[in-house]
C-alpha cells in the first residue's frame, strides 16, 4: 500500500501534507483506511462543508511552523475529519458555524467536533491533511507553513514566491 511506503519517509524526518483540490472525489471510500493502516491515526472522513474556520485556540503545530504564517481565520470549503485528538486539530470551526454550501442550508449547523485541517507526530515526522477544496489561498499558506517555508516574497511584478528559511 502506498500508505505503508509513506510512513516510513515520515518516521524518518517527513513531512507527508495531504490535501487535494476536489479531494472529496479522490478520498472518498478510502480516507478512513489511509490513515489508519499508513499512519495509525484513526481519523474518519467528516462532513462536506463550507464555513468560516478559525486555528483552535490552543493548536499546537508542529516544530518549526510559525502561527504567526497562517491566517487566524477565513471561510473555506472542505471536507472536514471527524475523531481527530484535541491536539492534532489545526483549523476548526468557528463557533456556531453553518453550512453555506446551498442557498436555503444556512441553516443547517456545522458540526464543531470535526476539523478542516489537522496533523499527528510521527517518528520524527509528521502526517497532516488540509480538506480545503478549491486550493485557497490561506489554506495553501497552511501547507506552505508545514512544509517549512517560513514567508512570502513579493516581487516588483507582484508576483508571490513561498521563500524556504528564516523568517524576518
């Protein structure tokens, strides 16, 4: 199983970040068992929603990855994981959050146990998975952050490039 090939990269010092635009399609019927059996983290596939998300107030990220680099909040479509540990969730709802994926469901409440983007230690790596949907700004600047950029560079042109080292 690739999972199996993954976790021994991520015992030795890996990074492995999972996150897929239209991940929804590509992890459904598997997602539960990816984890599991590669990563021993018994996190489930959640719901499919778009809210507004905010860093749990105690996240604990992992070592090397400024807070500071990540947006506190924003709103993002994603499909969410449900049994995460308290300590492995990164982007939550916000309280009262409601589901606005279809006029006529704002309604419909967003379940608050579950998160948008969480990760696990493993060996002297770690696992994370980002279920943003549409590629997000801010939740690219979550997957950059866990890969060890630590900022951004503005060219004349505008133009943005990640920049790998120490932040200013």
């Amino acid at each position: 199983m690739v999972a199996k090939a993954l976790s021994v990269y991520v015992l030795c010092d890996g990074r492995l970040i999972v996150g897929l635009a239209a991940s929804e399609r590509v992890f459904s019927g598997w997602f539960d068992e990816f984890f599991r059996e590669g990563f021993n983290v018994h996190w489930s596939r959640g719901d499919h929603c778009m809210t507004e998300y905010k860093l749990k107030d105690d996240v604990v990220l992992p070592s090397g990855v400024d807070p500071a680099l990540v947006r506190p909040r924003f709103t993002m479509h994603a499909v969410l994981v449900k049994n995460a540990q308290p300590h492995e969730k990164i982007y939550v709802p916000v309280p009262g959050a409601r589901d606005w994926r279809f006029p006529g469901d704002e309604d419909k409440p967003v379940d608050e146990s579950q998160a948008a983007a969480v990760w696990a230690p493993m060996g002297r790596g770690f696992v994370a998975y980002c279920g943003d949907l549409h590629v997000d700004e801010y939740a690219v600047d979550l997957i950059l952050a866990l890969c060890g950029f630590k900022q951004r560079e503005v060219h004349p042109s505008g133009q943005e490039d990640a920049v790998m080292g120490e932040s200013p």
